[in-house]
C-alpha cells in the first residue's frame, strides 16, 4: 500500500462543541480541513495497530466523499478493519450499538444532527470511544490541541470502496466491511421491548404516524414499525434518507416537524408550538381521522419527538413518564439504577426517581456527561430537554428507542398518550417547561447579554420579581461523580424561591452567530391547575427572564424563533 504524508497548516476552529465538530459544508470541503481533524483524532486516541473502527453517518450531502477519505487515512494509519454502513448510513445509535457489539475500538459518526443538509448546509463528525460513547471532553480537548499543531497527516494511495454494496473488501490491505446498517439495532430493539404486545396493539386499530423527516431513521423505522411490528405500509412518512432531507430542517420539534403535527392536530395545529409556525395546507386524507400517536427523529436519528391526539408530549414529561413506567417494558423490568438528565431539563424525572427511591443525576448539556454514570452502572435512563431521551442500552440518546418504549407504554396501558400524562401530572405534580430559542445573534450581543446576567448575580439573591423571589443564582458547573472531571461554564441559572427556574445557555452546535436559549420552568402540584398551556403558565418566568437580560435592547428581538 502506498502511504502519502502530507504537509498542512493547522486550523484553529477544529473545536469540538456540545456533539462533535459542526461546520458548514464548505469548510469540510476546503482542502485538508477534513484530513488535519481526522488525523487530529487518531493521534489523540492513538489505536494500536490492527484495532477495528466503524464509520457511518446520516446520509447528509458530503457523508459519501468524507467516508472514502476516512477509510484512506484510517488505512495509512494502521486500522486493520473498518466496519461501515450500507451506503454510508449509520444513525447515531445503531453506529454506539455496533461499536458495542463488536466491541471495536470505537467509531466516526458523520452528523450535524438536526441541522440541514446539502451544499450550503452543514456538515459534523464526531468520535466515540469504545463504549459506543461521545468522547468525553478530555479526549475532544486533546483532539482540539491536536490539530491546533498539526502539520501533516497520513493518506492510503488507493481506490474507494463501494457503499451501496454489503460484503468485505479490501482498502490498501485494510480490511472494510459493509453491514446492514439496521439490522443489528433493530435487534437490540426486539431484545428491549414487548414486540408482540406492540403487535397486537398495532393490530387492533390503534393507528400511528411516525415522520423520519427524509433523514436517517426512514430505513430503519420501516423495518421496525411497518416489517417487524406490522403497522401498514405509509404508517412511515419521509422514509427516505435525501442528501439535503428535502430541503427540510429535520428537527422533530412542533415549528420543524409541521408535516407531521399537521396530521396529529388537525386544523387547530396552528394554535400550537411556534412562534413561527407555517401557514396549514389543506388537510391530506389521511388526517381526517387523527392518528392516535404520533412520533418523528432528527437528521442522525437521535432525537424524538412523541405525539398524542391533538396533544404534544414535553421532552422532560416524556423522560419522567418512561422512568415511571419503565417496568412494562421487558428489557427494564428488573427496574432502574439511577437516572439522570442534563441541568436544563425539567425536574419531573427527578420526582420519579424520588418516588422509586433511586438517584437522580444532574448534569451538563450533552450526551458525552452520561456514558461514566451509564459505564459505572449508576443510571439505566438519560434525557435531555431537547428531544432527547436514551439508556443503557447504547451509549447515545436513541429516537426510536424512545417510540417503542412509548408505543410498549401505550399496549400495556390501553390508555391515550394523552390520558397516561395527564395521570402522570396528577400524581407527581406538573413542572411547566418550555425553551425560547433566539436563533442567529450577533456572537457579541449574545455574549454580552450572558455577561450582563452574570453581573448581576451577586446582587439577585433576595430580590422580588412579582411573586417569584431570587433564592440563587449561578453559573452552572459540573464534577463528574466517577472521574472527577470538573466542566465549568454549563449554563447561567436563576433559580427562584418556589423552586422554579430560569436557565440561560448559549448553544454549542451552531455554525452561524449564536443562539440562545432560554428554559424556564415552574412546578405545579394541583390537579385542577395543570392543564393551561405552558406558555400561558410561564408568562410570569418569560418576563423576568427578558428583563434580568435586556434581551429586547441588546438582540432587537421579542420572540424567539422556536419555542418548544
Ligand atoms: C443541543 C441540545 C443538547 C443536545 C445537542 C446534541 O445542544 O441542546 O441537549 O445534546 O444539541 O444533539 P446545544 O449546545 O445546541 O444546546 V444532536 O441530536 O444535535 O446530536
Ligand atoms: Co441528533
């Protein structure tokens, strides 16, 4: 095999954010930005020779080129064997299953999640490490110091290998495997869930809609949903992953996913979620009759969103109703470790935890804070506010993980999604939450707003805002309770008398200025009071949130641009 060492200048922006490097697609497809980042992670991790790696990613606009460049460099640096999905495509937990599974030394997964594709989109890549994990910040601090002094790297002379076909072939003496990208998930799936209670329930006329926004999960949610579990074929819509995911935002939120919240609404689906909703087309047939659940994931898969009739799901009551009843499902009756969700997150899991008697964990925004406490056997379920909800089953947050576990919920319950989280409320109390998105600010106004708050931290304690009254603020930071690894700087929070909160973060996976977000939460323990809408049961938080901020006078800007 002949091997190239090439000369490159380092770049400086090779800093990994909240998941992996994002960049616009041009960046990765300016000369060597790509090669000097792939170098930058096998120097960092520095695999022995003949160690096995796997390569996938969500089948976005450059998946294809950056993959036969990896395999080149994965081969001139000494891999013996590269496991890569059909046609490029591994979702972000089918890719942690089968370095799991097979216990490779870890994996690429090529994703900018939810952010859209094609040319003039955006392009991500991310490592994990063995345990089918994120790299925790060690490592993405090492890889980032790395390709701040990198001055060449190492490329195999050789052909590509084609994608589109399964078998093993042979890179420059490396060995590259092409598997079914769906098949191991979609056994460990199976292994997890009542798939014929799902069956039966699917079978009795309960009807579902399940949008994978033409990004990664379509191949993988017909196998499952409409092949393994029955559910008519069309019960997936968007099933085909597209280079640019239709030119959509694959984002499976209420503003993003409209297709979708159109047919589980109805007409009355304006009324909901965005400040920024699209105007409703007519209805197509099938809405006629609303679906009883309904459910989409984002570009990589995984994230979830989970519908009922006419009836949205929050992020952090999903995580608290899976926690809950986490016991009917086959693979979780044993019960529950531990759980935990990142600091922006609802507290309603925490209430569940309380009530089983199992630990709660708080921590940073991001998957790579969960794998130690999953590693060390601390926690079985993990969720995020931002659509994302997972376990120990992976070593990522898992979309459709999530739907089965609902769709099990929902056969062993025989009540409506609905039903099962108004019940919920009514025993652990409700946590109001919603998040404020300011998407596209000026970098220097949105930092400036964060250091504004932040002066003001010394001085809030004690203070009255209407009924809310100042218990604590500060700017969050996390020890991880099994390396001791210490993560400063996760969030400004405001946090009130009656334990509800203002959190302030800028996000980590934007590849234009900054975005803002904004949670706000507020418990509500009577019944009688619980089903408001969330923003109406906010208002009180939103306007202090604007003020301690200036938000209006630094960014120009009233309403976010999403709001979940
Ligand atoms: C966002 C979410 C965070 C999530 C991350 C990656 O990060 O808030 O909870 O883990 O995206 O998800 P940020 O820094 O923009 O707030 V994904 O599905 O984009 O891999
Ligand atoms: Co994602």
């Amino acid at each position: 095999m002949n091997i190239r060492t090439v000369a490159t200048a380092p770049f400086n922006d090779q800093k990994p954010g909240t998941s992996g490097l994002r960049k616009k697609v041009s960046v990765f497809q300016s000369p060597n930005y790509l090669e000097n980042f792939v170098q930058a992670i096998f120097d960092t991790i520095a695999a022995p020779a003949g160690s096995t790696l796997v390569v996938g990613g969500d089948g976005r606009y450059y998946n294809r080129e950056a993959i036969q460049i990896i395999l080149r460099i994965a081969a001139a640096n000494g891999f013996g064997k590269v496991l890569v999905g059909q046609g490029g495509i591994l979702s972000t937990p089918a890719a942690s299953c089968v370095i799991r599974k097979y216990r490779t030394f870890g994996g690429i997964i090529l994703s900018a999640s939810h952010n859209p594709g094609g040319p003039d989109g955006d392009f991500g890549i991310k490592y994990n490490t063995a345990n089918g994990g994120p790299a925790p910040e060690k490592i993405t601090d090492a890889i980032y110091a790395r390709s701040k002094a990198l001055d060449s790297y190492r490329i195999a002379d050789a052909p590509g290998v084609a994608l589109d076909q399964q078998g093993s072939f042979s890179l420059g003496g490396m060995a590259v495997e092409v598997i079914d990208p769906v098949a191991d998930y979609a056994g460990l799936m199976e292994s997890l869930f009542d798939f014929e209670a799902i069956r039966a329930l699917l079978k009795g006329g309960f009807r579902m809609c399940f949008d994978a926004m033409h990004a990664v999960t379509g191949p993988y949610a017909k196998e499952i949903i409409e092949k393994r579990l029955g559910a008519p074929g069309g019960t997936v819509i968007n099933g085909v992953p597209l280079p640019d995911f239709g030119q959509g935002h694959p984002d499976p939120n209420l503003t993003y996913a409209h297709e979708l919240v159109e047919i589980m609404y109805g007409a009355s689906a304006a009324a909901f979620g965005s400040a920024q909703a699209a105007p409703l087309s007519p209805l197509p047939e099938r809405s006629r009759r609303q679906p009883d659940f309904g459910a989409a994931s984002d570009g990589d898969g995984d994230r979830n969103m989970i519908l009922g009739r006419h009836f949205f799901v929050n992020p952090s009551d999903s995580l608290a109703v899976i926690a809950a009843n986490a016991a009917l499902a086959p693979g979780y009756a044993k019960g529950l470790a531990g759980v935990a969700r990142s600091m922006p997150t609802s507290g309603a899991a925490d209430r569940v935890a309380a009530k089983l008697g199992i630990p709660c964990y708080e921590t940073p925004t991001g998957w790579k804070f969960f794998g130690n406490l999953m590693d060390a056997g601390k926690v079985t379920l993990c969720g995020e506010e931002s659509f994302g909800t997972g376990s120990d089953h992976v070593r990522e947050k898992d979309g459709l993980w999530a739907v089965l576990f609902w769709l099990n919920i929902l056969a062993k319950r025989g009540q409506s999604v609905e039903d099962i989280v108004h019940r919920h409320w009514a025993e652990y109390g409700r946590n109001f939450y919603s998040r404020h998105d300011y998407e596209g600010l000026p970098s220097d106004a949105a930092n400036g707003l964060m250091a504004h708050l932040k002066s003001q931290f010394a001085s809030l304690p004690g203070q009255r805002f209407g009924s809310y009254q100042v218990k604590l603020c500060d700017d969050f930071s996390y020890t991880d309770p099994i390396d001791a690894s210490v993560s400063t700087g996760q969030g400004l929070r405001v946090i009130f008398e009656d334990g509800s909160r203002i959190v302030f973060r800028l996000s980590g996976t934007g590849t234009e200025g900054a975005t803002l977000r904004i949670y706000l939460e507020a418990f509500e323990p009577d019944a009688a009071k619980q089903r408001r809408d969330a923003q109406e049961a906010l208002a009180g938080l939103i306007n202090i949130a604007h003020e301690l901020s200036e938000l209006k006078q630094r960014t120009g800007r009233e309403q976010p641009t999403v709001i979940t």
